[in-house]
C-alpha cells in the first residue's frame, strides 16, 4: 500500500498487480478528527482493494463486475467480523442499495452482465458504480436466500 501525493484519479485508490495506491491524505488522515462514517468509508475502500487483488482478474469486461462487487460484497463481510462497533452490514441497503434504485430505472443503465459490449465508450460506460452496486446487492440477496453457510462454501 503506497499514499501518493498528487493521485489524480477520481477514485481514492488503485489496484494494479499487487500494488495498492491511494490518495495520501486519504491514507494519513487523522482518525481522531474524522467522523465515524468517514472512518467507515475508509476502512472500507481500503479493504474493497485489498481484496480486489484476489477477485477482480476478469477475462473480458462483461464480467468484471463479478469481481468488483464481490469485493465490495466481501469487504462489508470482513468489516463487520473485526469492527462490529461500525455496523457496516446494517448500513448495505442505505450505502448500496438505496443509490442503486435511484439509478436503476434510468434508460441508460447497465445490467449487471453485458455481452454486447462494442465500443470503448460503452465498455467506459458500463464500468460505473451501478453496476457494482448491483452486483453487490444480488450476492447479498443470494446469501440471504442461500444462507450464510452455503454461500461462504460457494
């Protein structure tokens, strides 16, 4: 993990081959100071590229969300097993699905899984956080239906 001074991507952090960058004030802020959801926020965006690192190695960009939205799907798992005090699965449908269907009825949303994928700008397109967060909202959905157990032996 490497804080970079002048990262100039819209995202807080980047994951390529093993090497994590982050935004260094995002990296050196004081907790002390933050409020508990930016401490949240955080520890999650760390985390969701952590595991990003074993997950998101696609074959092709119709399936790229699989990977992403498992991460973020896991990231909230992992978060709520070591800092239950941050009731971070609580928090899923307002933090991922509630954004989620303000989008989804949109006409230039995006399936989760597209094969029709033709230009760069589509496939630029297609990569947005709707896709993620729906993603995300249909692994949580299966693991309700399938039961904690069954899904983790998945």
């Amino acid at each position: 993990i490497i804080g970079v001074p002048d990262l100039t991507l819209d995202e807080k952090a980047s994951v390529s081959y093993g090497l994590l960058t982050f935004r260094e004030e995002f990296l050196s802020a004081d907790t002390s100071l933050d409020s508990a959801e930016r401490q949240q926020t955080r520890t999650k965006v760390i985390v969701e590229h952590i595991i990003q690192l074993w997950f998101s190695k696609t074959d092709w960009w119709d399936s790229i969300w699989f990977g992403k939205s498992l991460s973020s799907f896991l990231a909230y798992k992992m978060i709520e097993a070591n800092y239950p005090d941050f009731k971070l699965m609580e928090q899923f449908p307002i933090r991922e699905i509630v954004p989620l269907m303000m989008d989804d009825f949109k006409p230039n949303i995006w399936p989760v899984s597209n094969k029709n994928l033709a230009t760069n700008e589509e496939i630029l397109d297609y990569l947005s956080i709707s896709v993620y967060n729906k993603g995300a909202s249909l692994l949580r959905l299966l693991e309700h239906i399938v039961g904690d157990d069954v899904f983790q032996s998945a």
